[in-house]
C-alpha cells in the first residue's frame, strides 16, 4: 500500500519501505514506477529477512559502511539493499523472477 507522507519520509529522500508499506513525499510520485519499484523490492527484502531483522542489519551495515567511508551518501548507495534496489529498479518485472534470498548476492564489503 502505498502513503503518502512528507514527514515520514528523511529530508533528502522522496520514499521509504516500512514493511507493508511504501510512503511517498508527494502524490505526484505515485507515477513514479522506478521509484515505486525499487521501494517495493525493499519491501520483499524485508520480507524475507522477517522485517525486523531487516532493519537491524539495514542499521548494522550502514553503520560499517559509514565509518568505512566516512560520507553518508556513499556508505548509503554501497549498501547491499540500496545496490539491489537500484541496479534493478528499471526492471518492472524482476520481482516476478527474483530468487528468494537474491539479497544474499549484493553482500560484499
């Protein structure tokens, strides 16, 4: 289900996945289809790490990454949720052929 809320939404970012649902900054992004997209493939990640553990390690790994890089941006787009998310993004139909665990294979340090 997707929400809208400009307040929900971090300054900087027009959505976010907060399992079961996807909260836009606008109502005009609701077109958005790759921005729709991705956010969805971050709602079957969650899904699959049984939502809690998802943010937990989402936590975690930003957290390495950040003092790995020290820049917010970089440690957020070398994630592996955030490189899943926007490598297949464009793909409308890769959550009908997305393996089950697929996440597991962004992992890298």
């Amino acid at each position: 289900m997707i929400l809208i809320s400009k307040y929900l939404v971090p300054q900087g970012y027009l959505g976010i996945a907060i399992f079961p649902f996807v909260f836009l900054k606008h109502k005009c992004l609701k077109n958005d289809v790759i921005l729709v997209n991705h956010e969805k493939i971050h709602l079957q990640q969650q899904l699959e790490l049984l939502i809690i553990p998802f943010y937990f390690w989402y936590a975690v790994e930003f957290l390495i990454r950040f003092l790995m890089y020290k820049n917010w941006n970089k440690a957020y787009t070398h994630m592996s949720f955030e490189r899943e998310a926007y490598i297949h993004e464009k793909d409308l139909n890769y959550l009908k052929s997305r393996p089950f665990w697929n996440v597991v294979n962004f992992i890298r340090v």
